[in-house]
C-alpha cells in the first residue's frame, strides 16, 4: 500500500504547480521577495512606510454552491475570477488597496489541467485588481469529495492609510447614492438559483435571446471587480464617504452595513433597467421582488455615497475605468437601514 493507492496522487500535485506557474506570473508585483513552491509567500511592505498609519485590510469567502454550474458544464477558467473579486471587493470598500492573494482548492482527485485551468482564473481575478497571487493549497482528499468535483476559497490582504479608511462616519443627509453595475449574478444566491433552473447541461446550454447568450454562460458570468473604479474615484479627488459590496443578502443586509445611526439610504429601483437574468430568475421562480433584493444584487455590485457637488467627477471616474454608473438614491435622516422604492 502506498499513498497513492489510498488515491492521492503526488506526483500529480507536482505536475499541478508547474502548470500554475505560467499563470501566476502575469499576477507578479514587485514586492514579492519568494518564489511559487516555497512555504510561504513573502511581500515587503516597504513602500507603503510613507503612510502615516499603514493599516492591513483583509478579507475572505468562497465561490459558494456555483460551482456545481462549473462542474456541469466542464468550465473552470472563471470561477477563480469570482473568488479573488468577493475578497478583494470587500477590501476596496473599506478604501484598501489589495495586495497579494492565496487560494485554497480543495478536490477529490488532482486532475493537473484542470487545477492550472481553475488557478488561470485566479490570476486573472488577481491581474484585475492588481493583487500578486503568492501562493495557495491545492488538497487533495478523496473519499471527501467526488473525484469530479472540488471547493475554491481564499483570502486577500490589502493596505490603506487610516485617515483613508472609508467607515460611512461622516454620511449625512443629502449625500448621493451611485450604483455601479453588476456582471450579473455574482456569486451569491446560487442555491436558490439551482432551485429554479434545472442543473442539467442541454438546459444551461440553452440560448436566451433576452440575455443575448446560454442560460449557463449567463449564470456563470465572473463577479465584476470594483477595485480599480474606487481607485479611479479616489484619483478623481473624490472622497468616498461610505461604500457597500453587494453580495449575499442582496440590498437589506448589505447597504444598512455602509450606514451610521441616524441616517438611512433610499434606492429608487427605477434608476437603472434591472438585468434580464434577474427577471428571468423571479418569473420562473416565482419569487417575491423583496425577495429578489433581499439576496441578489439585482445588477448593482458596488453602492458608493459621495457629497452631491462630487457625483459628476465620481460618475465620470467610474466611466473612465470601464464601469457603468447610475445615481440609484441618497442618504436621509432617520433610523439606520436602507428604503427601496
């Protein structure tokens, strides 16, 4: 008996690192002082001693359950674009700047091409938001998971001065609400979404004309990453005052989270066209619109609030990154939560 008879396959994982390799290149900052392989990664700080109080800003999540949408359709190139962005989001919401990122990808057999193909799209997500990818776990764990099937985790630390830390402490009233939108459904909600559709290949490789593609390449869309807007708004002179990322709990657990006491956010659900796949979804769900707010983005990703004299430079900064904008409400007096309307 040897490990691999017990169905972990060395050798395999080897073979695995040398493929990310390549990938993992293009996500090199110069900062990084190790190589790919090593025990560790190692990122000097350096640079940012310039700050008057550098402060770490971290987060973690995971893909959640669409990844059985990955496992139906044999695509595994963009789940790690959805990994990297609901970490580094989160971190770009506080005003941080990413600066490295570590994957976890646990799976019941190590197929190389496959893992290299899932880390190719954590490279991305980590090229996009100019995070360096220095290092990871691939687990190996039979018995635990389906050979076929696999989890994808990580976690991202950034950096941001204090002073720049965006907290929502001084929101008032008057302050303008900006919605940037989303690629679609993100990667929140996705076991209700399983519910609704049939999980079955000729389904999702069905073609909608109302969203311009297959059911499953409209489901599997990568999350949107918002780290170089809130950069580009910053760049701008524009102060952002407080920002939510609008993930699982959709707009009632999300927004009240960007808010002090004594001030509340009104939405106006009729600022932008909601997204095709959101409609599709409640209609063949037959699910209630709160609902629908209460756990999907509804095509807003990024909520940002910003003085009323800076919505035209912030509006034109996120334009210039690529994003589209809408002012979607503003910030009144009252008890903390969020109105849509």
């Amino acid at each position: 008996m040897d490990y691999k008879k017990a169905g972990v396959d060395i050798e395999a994982g080897y073979r695995s690192v040398e493929l990310m390799k390549e990938h993992i290149k293009k996500t090199m900052r110069p900062e990084v002082l190790t190589n790919i392989g090593g025990f560790s990664g190692a990122f000097s700080m350096e640079r940012f001693k310039t700050m008057e109080k550098p402060t770490l800003v971290s987060g973690t999540d995971g893909v959640g359950t669409k990844l059985k949408l990955a496992f139906i359709l044999d695509k595994h190139n963009t789940v790690g674009i959805d990994c990297v962005a609901m970490c580094v989001n989160d971190i770009a919401c506080a005003g941080g700047e990413p600066l490295f990122f570590l994957d976890y990808i646990a799976c019941g057999k190590n197929y190389p091409e496959k893992i290299a193909d899932i880390v190719s799209g954590v490279a991305e997500g980590c090229a996009q938001s100019d995070a360096a990818l220095i290092g990871g776990e691939t687990a190996e764990m039979p018995g635990f998971y389906p050979e076929d099937e696999y989890d994808l985790a990580g976690f991202a630390v950034g950096i941001v001065d204090e002073k720049d830390l965006i907290t929502g402490k001084d929101l008032e009233a008057g302050d303008v609400l900006l919605g940037i939108a989303s690629s679609g459904v993100h990667s929140n909600g996705f076991s209700l979404v399983r519910k609704v559709f049939p999980m079955e290949k000729e389904a999702l490789d069905t073609y909608y004309e109302e969203l311009g593609t297959t059911l499953g390449e409209a489901l599997l869309a990568p999350t949107k990453i918002y780290v170089k807007a809130l950069r580009s708004i910053r760049e701008a002179g524009v102060r952002i005052k407080a920002c939510s990322h609008i993930t699982g709990g959709g707009f009632y657990e999300n927004v009240p989270r960007m808010l002090k006491d004594g001030v509340r956010a009104v939405i106006k659900k009729d600022s932008y066209q909601v997204p095709a796949i959101f409609r599709m979804l409640a209609e063949r769900g037959d699910i209630a619109e709160e609902m629908m707010y209460n756990t999907y983005n509804m095509g807003i990703g990024m909520v940002v609030a910003v003085a009323p004299e800076d919505v035209a430079a912030a509006k034109a900064a996120i334009e210039a990154a690529g994003e589209t904008v809408y002012e979607i409400g503003g910030i009144e007096a009252g008890d903390k939560g969020v109105t849509l309307c």
